[in-house]
C-alpha cells in the first residue's frame, strides 16, 4: 500500500520514510521484491525505542507515524492501517 500511495502522491509532497528493525540484507531483498520507492532507514532495536519516544508504548509493530509538513505528528497509529483510512488522513495534510 504505502509503496502506492507514494508513487500516487508523492507529487503532492507525501515522503514516507520506513523504518526497519531487520538485518541489511532482508531489508534490502524485502525493498527489492516489493519495489520500494521511498528511504528506509535500518535501526534495529533502536528503532524500536525510537518508536517508543514516538508514543508506541509497546514497541510493537507495525507502528506508522504521519508528520505534516511544518514537522507536528498529525496521527499515529499501532496495527495495520487501511487503505481508506489512509487517505483520509492523507487528503487532510496534502
């Protein structure tokens, strides 16, 4: 999904940044198969307690975090999101 949204939005100024908790190797072959389209950043467990700062509590995953453009988290969110819920928390910062 987010691989979509960023080839669909990016135009409009959307930037998602992964954030990967895996070793270098299965994230690169993960980004390859998927055809990853935006930076992913490896910070193992200190992903994780980044996440925690964050206000992912539990450190668990998936963990996604949507920033506005002057830099304010606007939504976060612990579990998958859907894609309609996406976009429309998507279509109030673009």
């Amino acid at each position: 999904m987010f691989v979509r949204v960023q080839r669909d939005d990016g135009p409009r100024g959307l930037q998602f940044v992964g954030i990967a908790v895996d070793q270098v190797d299965k994230v690169r072959q993960f980004a390859g198969e998927i055809g990853l389209n935006y930076p992913a950043l490896i910070g193992g467990y200190g992903a994780l307690e980044l996440s925690k700062a964050l206000g992912n509590s539990l450190m668990a995953l998936p963990f996604t975090v949507i920033v506005d453009r002057e830099g304010r988290i606007a939504h976060t969110q612990l579990g998958p999101l859907k894609d309609d819920q996406l976009a429309g928390l998507l279509n109030q910062l673009l």
